[in-house]
C-alpha cells in the first residue's frame, strides 16, 4: 500500500508538470487566412480623437440597406460625422475599434507580429503607419488624412492598400484587413522623431528558462526523493 501511494503521488506529480509546460509555452502551430475583396465604399478608415492631441485608428463598415452609420464633408482632410454614435447602430453598422477586429496583412499573409498600425501626426497631417518592431527595418505609411481638422478624420489609403475580409475554411467571416504590397508601399520617413499616438499592445513573453528552472526543481525536491524510496521498498522486500 506505501508503494501504491508513493506510485500515485509520482503520477500526480508529472501529470502536473506536463500541464504546467503545455500552458505555460504557446503553440507554434500556424494557421493559413485567405482574404475576400469588399465594396471599399462600404468602409470608412477614421482618425478618431482620445486623451491629450491623440488619435486612434476605427474602422466602420456599413451594412447594405440599413441606417447611415457616417457622413463625410469637405476635402484634404474629410471630416466624419459618426452618426452610428446617435442610434443603436447594432443591426446597421460594425465599429472596429482594436486589433480583435481588424489585422495588417501584407504581401498576402497575416503580420500580427511584426509590425504594429498606429496613427501619428506628421508635416501637418495624420498618418497611418506600419511601424516595424525591428528599428532597422523600414516602416509602411498606409494611409494619410491629407490636413489636419477638429474631431474625427478620414484617412485615405494610399494606391495598393485596401479593406478586405478574412477567409477562414472557405468562408468569408467579418474580420478585417488593412492589406496590402509592400513592394509598391511607400516607406515611412519621417520628418523630425514621432511619438505613435496608440498605446502598444505589449505581446506576452515566455520564460522559458524559468519554465526549465521550475521543471528541475520539482524534479529534484519532489519528483526524484519518491523514486529513491520506491527504490529503497524493491531492495528491501
């Protein structure tokens, strides 16, 4: 009966190790998205105002049929009137507002990792940017408002970019894209150091040295004492 104990308190152990290894490090398996062409006429990109002279990325797609979700005026730059913001906007209008909603897709594959969409303001215009993580690589503008007004903006894409749909399993479903090539994209440079005007969303880190560290420790305090006295049991019987 010591033995069966000490047998399953082993089991226990090293199923709890192998759950805390599984958890803890992100599987690596990649999933491949297509993408569905959309009436760009049915999107509006917009540089919406927050906190202190900062602006944050939404993008609106209207449904077919149902209540005007915007209304833009003027030129270089277009002003946008949400109107989405004065009914329940529910059955007529999607408000993309984050990166759950929307993902930069360049040359034809998902970039969630290494490049981060944020608006500056930049030789008196706001502009949409890809920035890249690495500093030695350059970053895309993917669009720009043209000038700069009070309240919301729309930016313009430039030539080559466009709003798509995901394709997942051969179905179209209602995640967006800003996609686009970035051999015809032009870099950005720009004029004097910016600061990005979104917050960047910090992407977890995994220790896993720590996650080794952990491994050996249990293995040795708990683990490798319970084999030496199941061993001392067989000797002694």
């Amino acid at each position: 009966m010591k033995s069966y104990n000490r047998l399953q308190s082993l089991f226990l152990t090293l199923s709890a190790i192998a759950s805390t290894s599984v958890m803890a490090v992100p599987s690596a398996q990649a999933v491949t998205f297509k993408e569905q062409q959309v009436e760009q006429n049915q999107f509006a990109v917009v540089a919406v105002p927050f906190g202190h002279k900062e602006h944050r990325l939404e993008i609106i797609e209207q449904v077919a049929g149902k209540q005007q979700c915007w209304h833009e005026s003027g030129a270089a730059p277009a002003k946008v009137d949400l109107l989405l913001l004065n009914f329940d906007h529910t059955d007529s209008c999607r408000r993309i507002i984050n990166t759950n909603g929307y993902t930069l897709r360049l040359d034809g594959d998902d970039d969630r990792v290494s490049r981060v969409v944020k608006i500056v303001q930049d030789r008196g215009e706001l502009k949409l940017v890809a920035f890249h993580k690495d500093p030695t690589q350059p970053s895309i503008e993917i669009g720009s408002t043209n000038g700069l007004t009070n309240g919301a903006t729309k930016i313009v894409l430039n030539p080559g970019w466009q709003i798509t749909k995901r394709v997942y399993q051969g179905q179209t479903v209602n995640h967006l894209y800003l996609s686009g090539d970035s051999t015809n994209s032009i870099a950005y440079n720009p004029a004097t150091p910016s600061t990005p005007t979104t917050p960047t969303a910090q992407t977890p880190q995994v220790d896993t040295q720590a996650i080794v560290n952990g491994v050996e420790q249990l293995y040795t305090n708990v683990v490798s004492p319970i084999l030496k006295d199941l061993s001392a049991d067989n000797t002694n019987k």
